[in-house]
C-alpha cells in the first residue's frame, strides 16, 4: 500500500538515472530484472531515458493499492497519477460541495472503480495525545464507560447535548486561560532576550486578553497554506481586532522548511506586521512551534483557521485536534473540512474558484473571511445572556463534537485501512501464496503471454444496431453490439466493453457516463465473439468507443496489468 501525502509537486522526488544507480544499484539482480527494466518503474514512460527516477511513480506501479488521505486528496491523486495507466479516463472534475455523510462520501467515491484503483483513507487524530484533560473529564462523566474504546461511534459523541451550556463554556473558559498563562511564562525571557525593551514585552503579554474571541493559525508555513490571507486588507484587520467592544486576537505559530525561502518570508512578513503599533498584543507570532505549544494552541484558541489553495490541502490535521476541544473551525472546503463541515458546526470558505488568477482568488477569499468574523463569528460570540455566554456559540461547539468528531478519530481512520486495505491485502496474499505461490506464478507467466501477444490480437468484426451509429449514441433506444477478437491463443483472456462518455463541462475532457460489459457467446479456435444489448436510460449527448482490455480474475486491477486498447 502506497499512502500519498501530498498533490504539490515539490512532495514527489525525481531523481538522476547515476544517482539510482549509486544507491539503488543492487535491487534488479535481486529482483530478476534488467536495470532499464528497473529505471523504467520509475519513469511514466519506461521507453524514456530523459525521464528522471519518480519515487511516487515507482511506488504507483510496484504496490497492489494507492491512497490518498481525505475524499477530495484521493480525487485529485486519482487525476495525479492517471498518466501512469493510461487508456482508463480522468475522474470528473470536482463538482460543488455536498453535504454527505461519511459512510455516504465512500459511496459516491468511485462510480466507475474501473478507471482507478486509487482510494482514500481520510486522516483522523490520537484522541489521547490531543485532546485536553479537561475535556478528557467531561467525556468520561457523560459519554459513558465504554467511549474510549468506542470513540468513533458516533451515538455516544452525541452525549455533548447533555452537557449544560454553562460547563461547555466554562471548560473552554479553563482551556483559554491555561493558554495564556503557558504564552505567558514560555515567552517572557525569550521575548526579553530578542526585544529587549522589556516595558513593550510586558505591555504585549498583558494585551493578551482572555475574554477575547482568539484565533489561532499555526502549521507549517508552506506557500499553499496562504498565511498571508488575513493580511490582505489591513485597514479592514485592524478595524476587526481593534473594535474595544468586541476584542479580537489572532495567534500565529509554524515553521518553514529551511530551503523554502518564500515561507521563510511569509514569517517575517507577520512578525513585522504583528509589531507595527495598531497590531501589537492583537496579531501575535508565537516562535519556536513545537507539539507542546501545538497541543496548548489546538485547546486553547476559539477559533481554527486554514486557509490552504484547494485542492492542495491533502488532509491536513490540526483542525481535526482542535475540534476534539470544542474549538471551532474557520477553513477553505479542502482536505478533511470537505468531509467534516456541517451548517452551525463551523464555518466554510466556498470550494467555488472564481477568479483563474491566483492573487485575485486570494484578495477574494480574504474579503470573505473578513465578512465572516464581521458579521457571523464576532457577533454569535459576544452576544451574551444574563449570565454571561454566548449561548449560540455553545450550540455550535456542541454541534462540532457531536456532528464532526467522532469521524476523525485514529480509531476510525484505523478502522478504515483495515477495513479498505489491510485485510484485503492480508487475505489476498494468503490466497496467492497458498500452494507454494501457485496462483502468484499462475499470474506471472499469464502476465508474459499477453505481453507477448497483445500487439497480434485482431479485432476481426464489430457490428452495431441502428441506434448506435458511429460513435453516438440514441438515449431511450435498446442497442446491441457483437465484436469477433481473434484472442491469439490466449484462450479467453481479453474483455470488451462499451464505453459511454459525456464531456466535463468544466474542463472539456471526456468523462465515463457508464460502461457496458460485453459477454463471451461463443468461439471458434482462436475466435472468441462478444455480444452485448442494452439501453442509456436517460437524456443527453452522449458518445462511445469500445476498450479491450486483458481479463483475469486474479488481478488486483486492471492497472495490475495496463495494457489498453480502444476502437470503434
């Protein structure tokens, strides 16, 4: 199983066929293979010796399964990787984001498997690592005896909304106040020692408010990531966390790699702004993120915030830590959040692209977080009741954990590998190896006779009804289709279907709509002929081809053995 962790080019490494060479070098003899047989694993086009060594390429073509690591990563990793096993089409492109549940998303995953083996596993979190003691305290007293063993079953997570309002906000309330105090103390010397004006550390520290609604933004500092969002509007930022009614405070912590200049940067660039007068003690950066300022940020904070470029969000995985906390997420519709977001749990960035341009999908974004804190977030916050919470705030920290946290547990994420990979893999190694890895040879040496006969099959005839004329298609009519292949001795190893397609209307490319398997109704000698009736059930523009492909029961995939061809 290869587990993809990333759509940016910068996570997949190339390397030099001498480089291979000097640390790789031992492998084909061990394996039984040439070296150019080696180099060509790594290559989308093993004939190309320009083409540099791709691990993610190697990894694609030498493990049974791929994945990616939420719904929308496999998606886009699916199109990533298509190349790699080419004759089967791209995925649709992403249409609008639904509301569904999980087990509904694993549904509606693959509506053609055919075309792409590569599946998803979306990431979830270590419950006893992240989650607070605090909270720790009130899921035991609620959620029964039986919730950390059960913890992704979602009835007992439910168990929230018996909680009173006025302990879920005093269990935050703790949570705020320990995270101060823990900046406090962590920060004061190092503050000192890089400042040096020790009254303007101090005036910062006391700044630090905690009856303000405070956001947190911390991760690595990739470019995706776009950490310069909320910076886009600074006359509109400073009105936001300068209103003394309505104190607003956002703490920014992360790292960037020590070659990605650009994140380097981008730190810099809050550090500056975050001490410029109008901001200093309401943006601050916290320097040195380590996983124990992670753990305090992720329990402490009101708000999550992320704002990656979809769709390079593979998972991502500090919100999902922040809501077993009853913190809030404020993120793009990317990674986990396309899965996890729920009206009145949260609040989404649309997945709609407007603007092609990059920057102006930027100034965009940012101008609707800033109308989201304006006019949702700050008032559902501060509007208190007599006694002094928000009790639309509480609701929405109830809905968070009872609608969205037991799906993004470890235990449930877990769960799905074993479910979606491990026991299948299990279960089909055990099959091949039994008997001395009789069915693995049986494959092999199947594997070599297609090979060496794939060029020479012939198809001999095709022929079509009336409502199946060239490549189009008449909907609401039954058709039916016979193709003769002359198999070249392989003895009923080819399949044939019929393809329907339809073009994506946002790229332009042809799409499945459905494929039709012919069935085998006899032969004679190296003549086999297929046959198939049936009828497209619903309106459109539609056009076909037909797609041979080889055919074993044993394969994992088809992409196990991707020799394609169309015709019509």
């Amino acid at each position: 199983l290869y587990t993809v962790h990333t759509p940016v080019p910068a996570g997949h490494d190339y390397f030099d066929e001498g480089l291979c060479g000097k640390y790789l070098g031992q492998y084909p003899a061990k394996l039984g293979i040439s070296w150019d047989d080696f180099m060509g694993l790594g290559r989308q086009n093993p004939d190309d010796k320009g083409e540099r060594f791709c691990m993610s390429t190697f990894l694609c073509k030498t493990c049974q399964e791929v994945n990616g690591v939420s719904w929308l990563h496999g998606k886009v990793s699916q199109r990533m990787f298509e190349s790699i096993w080419p004759g089967y089409l791209p995925a649709e492109s992403y249409r609008e984001h639904q509301l569904l549940s999980h087990d509904e998303y694993e549904k509606v995953y693959n509506v053609n498997p055919d075309e792409s083996h590569v599946g998803y596993v979306t990431n979830g979190v270590h419950y006893p690592t992240w989650c607070a003691s605090e909270w720790k305290a009130v899921h035991k007293k609620y959620f029964g005896k039986t919730f950390f063993k059960d913890q992704s079953n979602p009835a007992l997570w439910e168990n929230i909304y018996q909680v009173s309002d006025k302990e879920v906000w005093e269990t935050r309330v703790a949570l705020k106040k320990k995270l101060i105090d823990y900046i406090r103390e962590r920060f004061r010397d190092n503050w000192l020692r890089n400042q040096g004006d020790p009254a303007r550390v101090m005036s910062l520290l006391d700044k630090i408010n905690p009856n303000a609604l405070i956001i947190g933004f911390a991760r690595r500092f990739a470019t995706y990531k776009r950490a310069h969002l909320l910076f886009s509007d600074l006359e509109r930022l400073s009105k936001i966390v300068n209103n003394p009614d309505y104190p607003v405070q956002f703490l920014f912590a992360g790292k960037a790699h020590p070659a990605d200049g650009a994140g380097q940067g981008l730190i810099k660039k809050i550090h500056d702004i975050s001490q410029s007068p109008e901001f200093i003690g309401k943006i601050i950066f916290l320097d040195n993120y380590d996983m124990e300022l992670a753990r305090r940020l992720v329990s402490g904070v009101d708000i999550w915030m992320n704002t990656p470029t979809r769709p390079l969000e593979a998972s991502g995985t500090s919100g999902e830590k922040a809501l077993m906390n009853g913190v809030v997420n404020l993120s793009v519709l990317d990674g986990w959040w396309y899965e996890g977001y729920r009206p009145g749990a949260g609040w989404a960035l649309t997945d709609k692209r407007t603007y092609q341009d990059q920057g102006q999908q930027d100034k965009l974004d940012a101008a609707n977080i800033y109308s989201l804190l304006e006019n949702e977030i700050i008032p559902l916050y501060y509007s208190r009741n007599s006694k002094g919470f928000s009790e639309g705030w509480v609701k929405t920290v109830k809905n968070s954990i009872a609608q969205i946290a037991p799906f993004y547990t470890m235990k449930r994420q877990l769960d799905d590998y074993y479910t979606r990979f491990y026991n299948p893999l299990r279960d089909r190694y055990a099959l091949i190896s039994a008997d001395n890895n009789r069915i693995a040879r049986e494959i092999a040496e199947w594997k070599e006779r297609v090979i060496e006969r794939w060029d020479n099959i012939n198809i001999v005839e095709v022929k079509n009804s009336d409502s199946l004329y060239g490549t189009s298609l008449v909907s609401d009519k039954e058709f039916s289709v016979s193709v003769v292949v002359d198999e070249q001795g392989l003895e009923d190893a080819i399949g044939i279907e019929l393809v329907v397609l339809r073009q994506d209307a946002e790229t332009g490319q042809d799409v499945i709509y459905k494929t039709f398997p012919l069935q085998v109704v006899g032969h004679e000698g190296n003549l086999y002929t297929f046959e198939l009736k049936a009828a497209i059930d619903v309106a459109g523009s539609f056009r076909t081809a037909f797609r041979m492909y080889p055919r074993n029961k044993h394969l994992a995939s088809r992409q196990d053995l991707c020799f394609v061809r169309w015709f019509s």
